[in-house]
C-alpha cells in the first residue's frame, strides 16, 4: 500500500539537498556527487529508505543512491534522513532520486553502477502488466546498460509468485544465477550480513519464508 499523498510533498523535495535534482545531468560523473570515492550501489523502488540508510551507516565506503517515483514515499526517507544528521547521524554517502525506474539507462553510464538492490518490489500481479516487475527481462535489460561487469542484482521479495516468475526470466534475459534460497532466515550462509527492510521484518515476524537470489553476468 503506498501512502496517501501528502501536501507539500514536491515542494520539500525539490528543496532537500538530500535529493538529486536533474539526475540525468550526473550520468558518467556520480562519483563527484559525493564527498568519496568509492563503489555506488542502488535500490530501486526503496520506499521509506530504511534499508538504505541502514547499509550506509554500515558501509560508510559505499555510496548508496536510493531511487523511489512516488512523492510522499521519498518525503519520508528524506524527512529520516534530516534527522539524522540534525543529530549528528548523517549520512554523506547517501543521496536520492525521485524519477521512473524506466529511466535508469538516461542517468548512469555503461558500467557505472557496482550493485542493484530490488527489494519487495511492486508484484503487479496482472499479466499483462509483467513487464512492469523490477526482475523482469524488460528491467534487467536496463540494469545490463548501467551495471559494471563484475557487478550484482540482489532481490528479495515474500512473494512466492514473483519471484517465480523472476527466476524464470534470469537466464532468458541471458543472465547467470548465482546465489538463490526460498528461504532467506534459515539459509545459514546467504543470511549472514543481511539487513532486513521494514516489509521483511513485518513479514519474517508472521513466519513468512522471504525469497533472495544474487545475479550477475559472468560466473
């Protein structure tokens, strides 16, 4: 369910220095967005940029670009992200976009991005809409035009059905499985180091199995 739309919305994130305007003007350069140089990672469709922030904290060599279309959503991480650093928490390695997934091919260069995360992505259950879904072939056409060439998609969604159905598009979109578990939280190796999301810790709370798989282009 997204949240209902919040007046003013737009107007604070236009004006948060947390948020890339014109992204498309840093394609090639994303390193000189940040104070560091070092690998950039991105969630696509990061919600309230819980997981983000927290692999930030831990990873403070990483920089982490979260990317999220809907107004009232990105408000929220952006909102947490100014308390923090109000604080005295803040994160320099992290900054967010607010644009359409589609475009990711418009605003990184061939090779510039180290690492996807997909997490508890939108299932659009509908058939007619399966190109839509973040693990599609469609989107992982998309991710091959940004990604270095050692570089991972990771997702992890509770839905049994899509990730299904994004299992079965990995190799026809000519991509390699490398890591896979149905059952992320009793899988001994895959979850070693796993930062949970706020769906995954409602979710594994209720005794539902959550679903990861690592991908990339070369074994």
């Amino acid at each position: 369910m997204r949240l209902r739309n919040i007046p003013g919305a737009i107007e604070a994130i236009q004006e948060s220095e947390f948020v890339v305007q014109e992204p498309e003007k840093h394609k090639g350069k994303w390193r000189d967005v940040f104070f560091q140089t070092g690998p950039l990672h991105i969630e696509v469709g990061m919600g309230k940029g819980r997981f983000l922030m927290d692999m930030a904290t831990l990873h403070p060599d990483v920089n982490y670009v979260g990317i999220e279309m809907y107004d009232s959503v990105l408000l929220r991480a952006v909102q947490k992200l100014e308390e923090l650093t109000e604080a005295g928490d803040g994160l320099p390695n992290v900054r967010f976009m607010r644009m359409d997934a589609r475009l990711l091919p418009e605003v990184f260069a061939a090779g510039e991005v180290d690492k996807i995360y997909l997490n508890f992505s939108d299932p659009w259950p509908k058939s007619r809409h399966a190109k839509r879904r973040l693990p599609s072939r469609e989107f992982l056409a998309r991710y091959d035009q940004i990604l270095a060439k050692e570089g991972v998609v990771e997702f992890k969604t509770d839905n049994r059905g899509l990730f299904d159905f994004a299992l079965e598009e990995v190799p026809e979109a000519g991509w390699i499985l490398k890591e896979c578990t149905f059952d992320l939280h009793h899988d001994e190796k895959m979850r070693e180091g796993n930062v949970m999301t706020e769906y995954e810790e409602k979710f594994s709370s209720l005794g539902t199995p959550i679903c990861k798989y690592v991908i990339g282009r070369e074994k």
